[in-house]
C-alpha cells in the first residue's frame, strides 16, 4: 500500500484497510517515513521509537478488548494542534522559549488514543493561538492549500493544513473567537466548534481560559461527528468541563429557518458575496428558510473580546513567562496581549455586566431561528496583506465568528462554494449550546448535497449509504433500546411484540458500557453500566407506541431500570440501565460486547 493511496483518506477508509488485511504498523511507519520533515504546517513529528510505543500500546488495548471493533478509531493517525500537550513531546504554542515536554497527554488526546487513534505529530499555530491568519509563528507562516499567496487562516493554521492535504483524516485545533472555524472555511474542510466545555481543556495552553474550546477539523461532517463523540465527556480536572444534557437538541426540524444578516459584510470582497449568494440558492433547495436579521448586535459582543478586559486573559494565560520573556513573543501578539495592562478589576466586571445583558438579547434573536447561518470568513486576503496590515484584517477574518464563544453558543463550518478565482468558500452554522449533534445532521445532509471535493485533495466525497440509524421513529412511538433478554428471539422478546413495537435497527452503544450477567435473575438477564472503560455492547432498537411504554416500564424488574443510552453514532435513546448495586456476585461479560453472543457461547 503505498503512502499516496493513503493521502486523502477518510476513517472510514483507514478503517475498511485495517478490515481488508492492512495492520497499523505497515501503514502508518509508511506514512511517517514519507512525511515531509520541512513541511511548515508540522512544529514536531514523531520518530519511529513513539510510533512503535503507540502500536504497543494500542495491540494491548485491542486484546483488552477482545477485539478492534471496540476500538472506533482503531489505527486511524491525527494531528495535534502545538499549544495541546502530548506525553513526551514538547509543547510550544508556536513560541520556542516557552516550550516545555508534556508529561501527560491532554485530556481530550488520551480519550482519542483510548479509543484507538495515534498521533503523527504537532502542528503549528498563530503563536499563543493569537490570531486568525496563520502567519505569526517563528515556525513560518502556514500557506494556503489551495493558493500559496494565501493566508491558511489560525490560529489552528497546521491542523487545517494537514486536513486539508489529505495527510491525516482529522486533527485537533482550539477555538477561543475562530480559530477551529475560519481556517476551515478556507480550505474546504470541516470544523467543528464544540459548546464550550463539551470537550476537556486540560492539558491545553489557554488563551482565554474562560471561552477555549479545543475544536475539530476533518474533511467530512461525519468524520468530524465520530471524534467529537470519541472526545467529548466530562473531566473534573478541568474546572470548566460539562457534561452533555440528556435533552440535548438531537436535529434540527426538516425544515429549518436559519437567521443569515440582513446586510452582510464582505469587506468589499465581491467574489466571496457572489459564493455566499450562491451558497444560500443551494440551502434552499434542503427546503431551509433564509431570515434576514440585524446582527448588529453581535459587533457590540465582539467589542467586549477584542476591545475590552477579555484580553487580559490571554496576558493571565502566560503572565509569568510574559514578564520575563516579552522579547520572545510574536511582535503582533505581544501588541494585543499586553493591552491587557489598559484594563482593571472594574473594567472586567463592568464588561461581565454587559456580556450578560447583550447575551439576553442575543439568545431572544436565536431563539427566533432554528440556527444561525454566516459566512465564515467574509474575505480571502493574501499573505503579504495581512502582514502589512495584520490587526484589521485579521479583525475582517473573524466577523462572523468573534462573538459565539462569548455567547456559549456551539458551531459547525462548511464547504460551501468555489469562487471564481479557485479560492474556497465556507458557511458556518451557529446554535445555541448543546446543538452540536443537531447542527451535524444537518451539516452531513448538506454536504450530501453540494457533494464537493474534500478539503484539497481532489477526492470526491462520496456520502455514505443512509441507513436506519438516520430515521426517527414515526409520530406516536418512542424508541428504545434492549439488550438482554428482550432481544429478537429472547424469552421476553414478546412484552414488545404483544405491545406492537416494531424492530427499527441493531446498531452497538458508544464505547462507554460494561456488561455483566447478573446473579440469581430468571429468566438470565444481563446488566448494562456506563464505564470510563467500557466498550460497545451490541442493541436492538424498538420502536414501541407511546400508549404502550408506561406499562412495559411498570413491569421492569429493579435493579434494571429505563434510562439513556448513547450509541455509536452519538444518538441518546431510552434503554435499559442496571444499579450499581446489582453487581455484586455478576460476571463482567463485556467482551463478548453483548448479550447474544455471550449467551451463544455458553449454550
């Protein structure tokens, strides 16, 4: 398999070679030995000695697991954004006096190594992730993938550019006013801004700490999806981590009204205002809704971060080394970072008060929507402007994205449009937090539409086949989750039947559960817990009418109980969950990941 097959693959590619015959170790030391040690996008890449200790590492993992269908990003390779620290590498945010070699990995790499993926190397960054150009590094300034006069857009300007060219199929950027969002938008991929402490921060240099969000980018919407729901969860060790709601906005309606500015700016850039008209003919062939609104507002917000005490938080983030080291620091960073000596204790608090009164009135205009929809960039400059006249284009850049963290809104940028000089163009979707997974259906219906080249690869996107687990159950059923002893052809198989529940799917949970078979229960019932060290366990979905469910649950025996469940694919069902309590006396049978299959082999 030689490395150019590999460049431009999708997980879903890594994953069918592993499939086909292909291990890890062949691929990946092929890949490595390929890369391109002077290629400006990468700070460090690994050597084969930390290669060979993640292939261990992992071949462990997958015999734990009985297997690498456990494993969900089982030999997939990613990049890692420099200011996220990786064991044994070092960490720099684009700033070699500053750097340090990580002793830990951060949170959010060790829960995508837990679940099989590998880092390739560290990727450089507008230095302090300062910046939405990609230009003010000592690393040198990160090109364009389509067009080398071109910015790449940043800070997260390696992670794009690596995405983009197809040499892994995701990497790991931060978002703290664009910066996982507008270097997607141009270069044809994808970037998704998680709400604000959906993904751990630990481990992560912050610029400011209080709005940080690490971010994804890939070249598919699914793509991006899986690793968001590999990452995401909960970690005390961050102060500002959250866990998803149970409510949590699954889709969007089927035909959603997006609020878009009722006078957009761009900047005097016609080519980018001519893709944008274009863009938004196609979102109405979706059936979507256009609604014109004043976005006024969201420049007064933006003025809170780039104009206001906020940026004493990024001089907080590094104050020690700041004083001591100012002549180390990118003349353009250190210019913003150190206004933060303008600002005082009332200044910041004043700006609290205000950031809470312009967020009531933004969350009354977002509720009028189903989401927001922006350009992601208004303008494309080139390199040699931008370094000319680096604050206010770099204020041009970040136009549509600035104000969504201050918000604690959650966002998704699009491949949208070509324009008409070759130059990619992208949309960005905004909701309110906790609509990450509906702004990703939404997007993954899009970029079935437009079918565009993915990133600058030049391979097509092919959408993949939709199967059950994008259907909703019809109007008047509930779906629900088994995994015992009411499964297909099991003993309690007939209190759904009896209740006119149909079979939707067989689908897996997310790689989060144990399995145990419970002690004295007849007929033999299985235990289902949520675990830091699970793995997916095999379900059937039944879709059951909603008249029905109070009875079924009334007959559910303790110590199970009817709960939520997440499956694979990122969806929350009702299913069932066992107590704690019950396990006492069970026999862990997690790695027969379910109930049949372990029933089998003990028949």
């Amino acid at each position: 398999m030689g490395v150019f097959k590999m460049r431009g693959w999708t997980i879903g590619d890594w994953q069918a070679a592993y499939r086909d015959g292909a291990t890890p170790s062949s691929l990946l030391r092929t890949l490595l030995d390929d890369m391109d040690k002077e290629d400006v996008a990468w700070i460090s890449l690994i050597d084969h000695a930390f290669l060979d200790r993640q292939l261990d590492a992992l071949e462990a993992r997958r015999q734990t697991l009985s297997g690498a269908s456990a494993l969900p990003l089982y030999g997939v390779p990613f990049a890692v954004k420099d200011n996220i620290d990786v064991a044994t590498m070092h960490t720099t945010a684009a700033c070699p006096e500053f750097s340090y070699t990580a002793t830990a990995h951060a949170a959010v790499v060790q829960r995508l190594v837990d679940a099989g993926a590998i880092v390739l190397g560290k990727t450089n960054l507008d230095q302090f992730a300062t910046g939405l150009v990609g230009i003010r590094s000592p690393y040198g300034a990160v090109p364009n993938t389509f067009d080398p006069d071109y910015v790449c857009g940043g800070s997260s300007s390696g992670s794009a550019s690596v995405v983009a060219r197809g040499i892994v199929p995701f990497a790991l950027g931060t978002d703290t006013a664009g910066s996982g969002r507008v270097p997607a938008g141009l270069n044809n991929i994808v970037g998704l801004k998680p709400t604000v402490g959906a993904l751990s921060g630990h481990g992560v240099v912050p610029a400011c700490r209080t709005l940080d969000c690490v971010s994804i980018f890939a070249t598919t919407v699914a793509d991006a999806e899986l690793v968001f729901r590999q990452a995401e969860g909960f970690d005390a060790a961050d102060g500002y981590s959250r866990g998803r709601p149970d409510d949590a906005l699954a889709a969007l309606p089927a035909k959603p009204r997006f609020g878009i500015p009722a006078r957009p700016e761009f900047f005097g850039d016609a080519q980018s205002e001519e893709a944008y008209a274009q863009a938004l003919a196609r979102i109405a062939e979706t059936g979507a809704e256009c609604v014109p609104l004043d976005f006024s507002l969201f420049d007064q917000v933006t003025a809170l971060l780039y104009d206001g005490p906020w940026v004493a938080e990024r001089y907080a983030a590094i104050e020690g080394f700041a004083k001591q080291h100012a002549d180390a620091i990118h003349p353009v960073v250190r210019d913003i970072i150190f206004r933060a000596r303008e600002f005082s204790a009332t200044d910041a608090f004043n700006a609290q008060y205000r950031l809470a009164a312009l967020k009531r009135e933004a969350d009354k205009l977002l509720a009028s929507v189903d989401a927001l929809l922006v350009p992601t960039a208004p303008s494309h400059y080139r390199i040699d402007e931008v370094a000319a006249d680096p604050i206010r284009l770099n204020s041009h850049m970040g136009k549509y994205t600035n104000f969504v963290n201050l918000l604690n809104w959650c966002a998704l940028a699009l491949p949208a449009a070509f324009r008409g000089d070759g130059l990619p163009f992208g949309l960005t979707l905004i909701g309110p937090a906790w609509s990450d997974q509906a702004l990703s259906a939404f997007g993954k219906k899009w970029q079935a539409l437009q079918a565009l080249p993915r990133g600058a690869t030049g391979e097509a996107f092919v959408a993949p086949v939709t199967a059950a687990a994008d259907s909703e159950p019809a109007p008047g059923y509930l779906r629900l989750a088994v995994v015992g002893a009411h499964l297909s052809g099991m003993p309690l198989n007939r209190e759904l039947t009896e209740r006119k529940a149909v079979l939707a799917e067989a689908t897996t949970t997310a790689a989060t559960y144990r399995l145990y078979a419970l002690a004295n229960t007849t007929p033999p019932k299985p235990g289902l817990v949520r675990s830091s060290s699970g793995a997916t366990i095999a379900v059937e979905l039944w879709d059951m009418p909603m008249h029905a469910f109070g009875s079924f649950v009334a007959g559910v025996p303790a110590p199970l109980g009817i709960g939520t469940l997440e499956l694979i694919d990122g969806r929350r069902v009702k299913g069932f969950i066992c107590e704690p309590c019950a396990l006492e006396g069970a026999r862990d049978i997690t790695a027969f990941q379910g109930w049949r299959a372990y029933c089998k082999a003990m028949a």
